[in-house]
C-alpha cells in the first residue's frame, strides 16, 4: 500500500487536480468540508480542499475528476485501517497540528 500510496501522490494527474472543488449540492444543516495537504519529494505543497464529498450520491461525485475520487478513497481506507489497528499512545511530532497565526 505505501508504494501504491507514493505513486498516487507523485502521478501526474494528482499534481494537476485543482486545489477547490465545488460541492455537489447545497448542505441543508451543516457542511463537510475536507481538506487534504500533499508534501511531494521535492518539498513543495499542494493543498486540496472539497465540501460534501462524503455525503455526495454516486451520480453526484461523477462530476469530480477520477483522481479525486481515487485519492479521497485511498485516504478513507487509510483511516479505516488505522481505526481498527487502534491509536497511537504518543502523535510523532511531524504529525501535530500546529495552531493557525492569523
């Protein structure tokens, strides 16, 4: 899976997705908003964000280009398989939010 997950990432049709993704529909309550930041070897950062994605119907998320769709799988697996494993007893340093400077 991790080299699978690293040929993703590096493809080409991950670097030219764009970086906002309208929502399928309007929320009704509340809105889902995801966003996903992409560090590739060279050090340089893509940030990918998207609303509704998860609550979206299959006719809805045919709109969204198959790379989205593939990376956005690929991160929901990752989650999965990580919850069944259970957590972690310390988050490494590199992976803790860091609080936003406005």
């Amino acid at each position: 899976m991790q080299w699978e997950l690293s040929d993703l990432l590096e493809s080409k049709a991950i670097k030219k997705l764009p970086e906002k993704f309208s929502p399928p529909h309007q929320p009704i309550d509340y809105f889902e908003m995801i966003s996903v930041q992409i560090i590739g070897k060279d050090g340089k950062s893509k940030d990918i964000s998207t609303r509704e994605y998860y609550v979206a119907s299959l006719k809805e998320k045919t709109r969204y280009p198959s790379a989205l769709i593939l990376l956005m799988d690929k991160i929901n697996e990752i989650e999965r398989v990580s919850n069944e494993k259970g957590t972690p007893i310390e988050i490494p340093q590199d992976c803790q939010l860091k609080p936003e400077k406005h």
